[in-house]
C-alpha cells in the first residue's frame, strides 16, 4: 500500500486521468486487430485497417480535442513519433490548446520487447526529437506500444530525461522507479475503461464504456474509498469517431456528477507525486 501526498485532495480518493491514444504504424506495418476481424495472410499489408487507423491523426484526434476544449478537460495524447512526423501541425495543436503530448513510440509495430538495448534507445531518441521539434517540449511521460517494454525501458527513459513511466500495471498509486540512470515515477495504466479491449477486441457496444466506468465509480464507496487511480482510455483512430467521442462525454459526464472523484491527467499526477518527494 503506497501513500497519497498531500496534493491530492483529501475528499476524492478515486483520481480518474483521461488520456488519448494518437497511435500510428510505420510503413509497411498495420494494425494487427481491426474492426474487420479476420487477418490477413502473412506477408500482405492490410490497407483496410491503415486506412482505419489513420482515421486518427486526420479526424479522430480533432474531434476530440475539440470536445476536450467543450468540457474544460485537459488530456495527456500519448503520440506515437510516426503519427508526428506525418502531421506535424497535430503535437503543435495539442501543445497550443494545453494538453500534454507523452511519447508512445516510433511505431505501434514496434515493441521494446523485441529490441536490442541499443535500438530502443535509438527508438526513444527518434520519437523524442520529433516531439520535442513539432510539441515544442521535450515529452515527459512515456506509454510503450502494446504497453510492453523491455527490461532497459525504464533506464533508458531515466536516461532521456522523462519523468514518468506509464507501462505500470501492478498498483493502484504511482511509485517511484529507481534506476541506474536515475529516477522517474511510475504511473499506473488500467485497462478496464479503454475502447481498445472493450469495443475492438471484445466486441461490446460503445455504452458498455461509459456503463464500466460508471460500475467503478458508483461502486468505488463501497471498497471504503481507497485512494486509487482509473483512467479514461480512448484512441483516436476508433473512439474519436462519433460513436465513442458520444461514449467519452457521457462518460465525463458520470465522473462530474461523483464527488469522491478527481477528474485529473497523468501529467498532473506525475508533478503531486514529485512535489511530494521534494518536500
């Protein structure tokens, strides 16, 4: 059981981060799960599902930035480098309207999993400089493709100057990771509330979102109110859509009508948590 600092308020125990992913797969890669179901054979690009998810960085993400902007909710867009390359005005837009943009990769074909040492580090230094050349600053927080880093993530993020790692999965409250290279927060990444498992791969409709979401939160009284962290995942390739920006609002729709919630970013959590261990 970790301890909350005092920066987080007293009287909402349950900290609910939204964050969007801005994903992208670099050529000739494709999503490996699409709304299409059957794959592919072995060796065949599928332009239906990189068409599918370029919907992302061309609409998705521009209606979801507008809807953010509409509730007065700021977001972290976890940015694959690939997405930034190709529309370079979309970080700068993201910066400028006062979201957060953290790095999730190069490519979402690209796993840290399956790199040597030397080419993740080249992998985290590309998407870094394309960041920081279209953001305007250099990312802070990191989220893995797949969420699945390797056993040198965490040292080479230390290393490159982030402060937070998100690829956390077995707590309800940061922690710090200590490493060689030094120290970064981890923050936790829950999955319950994520468009990718529930409507992609497990096929529900897009109110089984907001209907999740609103289980935990009326429910979370119920465990004594521990603190804890949930987050609001959508994609901007499938839940920027119509039907899951509607899910997104009804969703932060629930979260404002709970007191016991603080409706926040990984960001903010990230400068508690630090201010914290500096006091």
């Amino acid at each position: 059981m970790h301890t909350v600092p005092d920066g987080w308020p007293s009287d909402r125990p349950l900290a609910v981060s939204v964050a969007v992913m801005l994903e992208g797969w670099a050529a000739p890669d494709a999503p490996g799960i699409g709304p299409m179901g059957n794959p592919l054979k072995p060796g065949v690009t599928d332009l239906q599902a990189r068409s599918w998810a370029d919907y992302g960085a061309k609409v998705g993400a521009w209606r979801l930035l507008d809807l953010l902007d509409q509730e007065g909710v700021r977001a972290v867009f976890y940015t694959s480098g690939v997405v930034a390359e190709l529309y370079p005005e979309l970080p700068a837009a993201i910066a400028q309207r006062g979201h957060v943009v953290a790095a999730h990769g190069w490519s979402q074909g690209t796993l840290p999993a399956y790199l040597s040492e030397d080419a993740e580090a080249a992998d985290i230094d590309r998407c870094v400089n394309v960041l920081r050349q279209t953001a305007g600053t250099h990312p802070t927080g990191w989220l893995s493709p797949r969420c699945t880093p390797s056993a040198h993530t965490s040292r080479l993020l230390a290393k490159a100057g982030f402060r937070w790692h998100a690829d956390i999965f077995d707590s309800d409250l940061p922690y710090p990771l200590t490493t060689e290279a030094g120290s970064l927060l981890g923050v936790p990444f829950t999955m319950e509330v994520n468009d990718m498992p529930l409507y992609v791969r497990y096929g529900n409709e897009p109110d089984a979102f907001t209907h999740t979401l609103e289980s935990i939160v009326k429910g979370w009284p119920r465990l004594g109110s521990p603190f804890g962290c949930l987050d609001i995942t959508v994609h901007a390739h499938v839940f920027g859509r119509p039907y899951g920006a509607l899910a997104l609002l009804d969703s932060l729709a629930v979260v404002r009508r709970h007191d016991h919630c603080w409706l926040t970013d990984h960001a903010r959590l990230t400068e508690v948590f630090s201010v914290s261990a500096n006091s």
